[in-house]
C-alpha cells in the first residue's frame, strides 16, 4: 500500500497503470463480497430448511418407529404410517415422466431441428407461457376437464392416479422441452453436416447422431421433470381424490407426500403435526437421492 | 411447392386440433343437457363416490359427532372417500359427478346441489332454528356467575340485530331473526372479557368481539379457542365470563350456569348431484353410507 502511495505521489510515468489496478482492486474486493453474500444467503437458507425439517421431523420419526413410520399404511390422527403416500408420490411420478417425456423430448426435437421458423416463433413463446402459468391453474383445469373425462369413460369418481398423472404430465412438459432443446442446440453443426456429408439422412442424422450427443442435457431435463411432479402440491391436491390408502389403481384415489402436508397442516398440533413435518424429511431424502443419481450420472458420462 | 405442402400440412394440424377440440366441448355440453333433462340415466349399479372433507376440518368433526360416527381421536368416515379440501372442493366435486354424495355446510348450498331430507326434513334454515332437522347443532354461550356491566353489554351487543347479522356473515344461521336492535353504543363502558371454549364458536364470537370493539374502543375482549369442556368448565368455576360451546350441556352441568343461550346454529346437509334420483335418508343411513357399508346405489335406492 504504501508503496503505491508513494508512487502515486512521485507521479512518475510508469505509476499511474499501478494506481489504476490498485483502485479496481477495491471494487473488485466490493463486488466480491457482494457475490460471496449472494451465494451465502441461498446456502445459508438451505441449510436453515433442512436444520428446521430435521430437528422437527427426525425425533418424531424415531419417537414413532422408523420402519412403522415409513412402512406402516394406516394414516389418521394417531396413526402415522407413510408408504400409501411414498407409494402414491412413487408412482404418480413415474406415470407423469412416462408420459410426459417422450412427449416433451419429441417436441424439443422437433423445434430444434424440424420446425418451420413462423410456427417456432409462436410454439416458443407458447413453451414458455406453459411454464409461467400457476399450478392453481393448472389444477383447476384439471378438476373442470380431465377429472370429469375419466369419470365419464372409465367411471370411478374422476379424482384419481390418472388425473393427477395427466395433469403432472402436462406440467413437466415446458421443464423438459425448454431444458431439451437447449441441449439439442447446443450440439455442435458439425455433428449434424458430418453425419449428412457420410450420406445419412436427414432424419437419421438428427437421431442418430445429434440426439445421441444431447443425452445428458436431456437427462438432466428429465431429473428437473422428475423434481417439479414429485414436488408438486396444489395442483395435485385438487384431482387426486386424496385418500390416505394404499394405491388401488389407476381410476381410484391416491395421496401423495406434499398433499398429505398441505391437507392436515392446518389443523394439526402435538404429535400429528412432527409428522407432517417428518413426511417433509422423507420428501427431502427423495430429492437428494434423485440429485445424487443425476450428480453421479453427469460424472460418469464427463468421465 | 415444398413450401405450400408445410403450410397446409400445419393448416391441417391446426384444423384437425381445433375440431377436436370443438367435438370434445360439444360431447361435454350434450352429456350436461342429458343429464339435466332425463334423470332415467342415472344407473344404479354404479357405486357411490364418497366426498368428505378432510380429517381435522370443522364441518367433518362436527359431522361425524351428529351422524355418531365419531370414535374417540379418529372417526368412522371410510378412508375410502374422496378427500376435499374446503366446502368449495367439495361442491364443486359433488356438483360434477352424477354418483357422488358429500356433506356441505347449510348455507353453502346453491343450485349446483341438491340437499338430502333427514328423516323427511328438508335441509333449510327454518327446520334448523325449529330443531327439526337432526345434522345440526347449536352454538352455545354460557355465563356462568352474574356478568358485570361491560360483559352484560356484550351480551346484549350478541344477541341484537347488528351481532345476528354477523353469524351470518360468518357463514352460520342466526339464533334469532328478530332480534332487537344493539341499544349501548352511547354507553361509556371500559374494561376486558374473557371469552373462552369451542374451536368451532370461536370464529363467530370473535368476529362479534372485533365489531364490539370498533364501538367500545376502551373494552378488550379475549377470545380463545380451547374446546367445548374447557368452555362449560371456564364458565362454571368463573375463570372466564362467556363459555363457548358447540354441544347442548347436560341436566348436570345446566344446573351449575346461569344461563345458556345459542347464539347461532350450524347445521350441514346431505348433497347429492340434483340428477340424482335420491331424496331422503334415515339418520342410521346416512352414518352407514359415510362408514362405507353401501358399495352401489342401488343398495339405497332399491
């Protein structure tokens, strides 16, 4: 320092770049500290989620029995077993991803690679809409259109598994297309003139090759889809028919983790109420395990 | 050439969509007025679609007391049944299905509904306040020692015009409907009540409590919400001025309190969708078809 100062007073022609750099520095040390408050304030909050959902939930858990907890399949105020509702989440999501991937992934490739530019300029704007629209929304088109199409072709009473599938299908549909797409255009064109130049087709050329190179962008598109139905609650809570029962099929009732929170939250105290909290835990262990699994996989396929 | 063929191509897709979705609203539209003009569609060997609302919910506690479904902590309602969460879940629910069968609050109900007779009563404001109609309860306050000036005062302030018309506005049924008009607001009264017991009082009276307020700035009223013995218990050991309760008090502890007056009623009807056939249900009925005893309707109808 002082010997900047010093040099800063000899205004010699060499010093001033030297003072110049000393000055950004200053800034530089400002901003990095605004970035470092940043980055500590979204880990700082997540730590504080999962100190309060562990030290809530985890007691209950052990206080209950942990195998009763999580393998019991009774639910009511005194009776905490969870897998109905781990089975319900399980399942729900699988059928959501089953249907809405393909789906999304074809769509991506076809407005990457296929599509005329006119429609893109309006299928674009339209992806990213779906995605801003609120899940209450979402939910309540589900309740007026599709719950009473399952009622009136497989009978049942509509709220079901497979209204809450389609409805969370539907919603997963602009995480995977835009995340997909984004993968796809990042391929680098020589992929696709090589292949084209080697004499495949078009078509070949696109799956072949280009969707091939995209796999783990897709792939992390899909975990993305994966987190956004396991994790969805206000929709679902509206057409799933919400009973605390094990899975009896695909037009019958299903309650899943984050419905089960939101439908007894407001009423529960005492014991009843660590166990919502504890059914928050064992939704947070599901979404480790299903960042870990994407985490392991982008390493393997980096490697 | 090749640009023409997209164009119509997409122009086709758009149509082909367009039209299928026209076909699906008229098929829904046709399928409402069917319904709505012929009520012989309504097939019996369909099973019922239970609606309830969801465990810990006032209307289903309440419920399940009156129809004597309630067992201690968990009551006798089948798993079974759809969940809903608010009384507008559950009448959107019942309102779109022609084989569902929730219960709703009385003055919930519209149109959309159609309210069941218990026992031949027909579910409606004034069979409530003349007692015939059984799903209902009243909603009790209780003194339980002589009430000094300001909680007198408040008394009054409940069971005049301006405080009926807030039970009302709560969404219940007033205990009197000509009640005389609130006469103390020139009263210059200060100091605090204590009101104290049922969850289910708790949201008229403190609604009053708040309107009582905005007259009487120097008076504070506390309402809690502890439950219907702790109200009737409150009131007759003196702990509190006003109990709440949302049952009848027995020979015994009527014996103990001054006075006991409901000061607003609650009463929660039967709803089916308005195709169907159904009319009316015995009390017994009604608590076998929400333990889940009945699978079809025509275990009811026939």
């Amino acid at each position: 320092m002082e010997h900047i100062n010093e040099g800063a007073a000899g205004k010699t022609k060499r010093r001033p770049p030297v003072r110049k750099t000393a000055k950004t520095d200053w800034k530089e040390k400002i901003m990095h500290g605004v970035f470092f408050m940043a980055a500590f304030t979204s880990i700082l909050s997540l730590v504080l989620i999962v100190i309060f959902i562990f030290t809530n939930g985890l007691p209950m858990m052990f206080e209950y029995g942990l195998t009763d907890f999580i393998f019991g399949t009774t639910w009511n105020r005194t009776t905490f077993g969870l897998l109905p509702m781990i089975t319900g989440s399980i399942l729900v999501t699988l059928g959501a991803v089953g249907l809405g991937v393909p789906i999304g992934v074809m769509t991506a490739v076809f407005m990457a690679e296929f599509c005329p530019k006119r429609l893109y300029a309006f299928l674009k704007p339209a992806v990213n809409l779906m995605a801003g629209i609120p899940s209450i929304v979402y939910g309540f088109f589900a309740l007026r259109i599709i719950v009473p199409q399952i009622r009136g072709i497989f009978g049942g009473p509509g709220n079901s598994m497979l209204a809450a599938i389609l409805l969370l299908a539907i919603m997963i549909l602009p995480t995977v297309i835009s995340l997909s797409e984004a993968a796809i255009r990042s391929v680098p064109r020589s992929y696709f003139s090589g292949s084209m130049a080697l004499g495949a087709s078009h078509e070949r050329s696109i799956f072949s090759v280009v969707v091939p190179a995209a796999k783990s962008g897709i792939f992390s598109s899909i975990v993305l889809g994966v987190g956004r139905a396991i994790g969805e609650t206000m929709a679902v809570v509206m057409v799933a028919g919400n009973q605390p029962l094990m899975p009896r099929g695909l037009t019958e009732g299903v309650r899943t983790l984050t419905t089960n929170i939101v439908m007894e939250m407001a009423y529960a105290s005492g014991q009843h109420r660590d166990a919502l909290v504890a059914t928050g835990v064992v939704l947070f262990v599901f979404i480790m395990i299903i960042n870990t699994t994407f985490l392991i996989m982008k390493t393997k396929e980096a490697k | 050439m090749k640009k023409h063929i997209k164009l119509l191509s997409i122009v086709g897709l758009a149509a082909t969509t367009l039209a299928a979705c026209a076909d699906t609203g008229s098929e829904g539209a046709s399928n409402g007025s069917d319904g709505g003009s012929n009520g012989g569609d309504f097939d019996n060997s369909t099973n019922l679609h239970l609606v309830t609302r969801e465990v810990g919910s006032g209307t289903r506690d309440a419920f399940a007391e009156l129809t004597g479904l309630d067992d201690g902590d968990n009551d006798l309602i089948a798993p079974e049944a759809t969940a809903q969460q608010g009384t507008n879940a559950v009448n959107s629910t019942v309102a779109d299905d022609l084989y569902a069968i929730g219960y709703t609050s009385v003055g919930a109900l519209d149109d959309s509904l159609k309210a069941i007779q218990i026992d031949g009563v027909d579910a409606n404001e004034e069979n409530i306040l003349d007692g015939d109609y059984e799903i209902a309860r009243n909603f009790n306050v209780i003194i339980g020692e002589d009430l000094d000036d300001v909680a007198a005062d408040f008394w009054e302030f409940m069971f005049s015009a301006e405080g009926q018309a807030i039970v009302d506005e709560v969404g219940y049924i007033p205990s009197d409907t000509d009640a005389p008009a609130y006469e103390g607001s020139d009263l210059d009264l200060s100091g605090s009540i204590d009101v104290n017991g049922s969850t289910s009082v708790y949201p008229v009276v403190e609604a009053m409590a708040e309107a009582y307020q905005e007259i009487h700035s120097d008076v504070q009223i506390a309402v809690h919400s502890t439950g219907s013995g702790a109200g009737v218990t409150s009131a007759i050991e003196g702990t509190s001025d006003i109990g709440m309760a949302s049952r009848d008090l027995d020979d015994d502890e009527t014996s103990q309190v001054t006075e006991v007056r409901a000061v607003a009623l609650d009463g929660i009807a039967v709803v089916v969708h308005p195709d169907n056939p159904l009319e009316s249900l015995s009390m017994d009925q009604v608590a076998d078809i929400f333990r889940g005893d009945f699978s079809t309707w025509a275990d009811i109808l026939d």
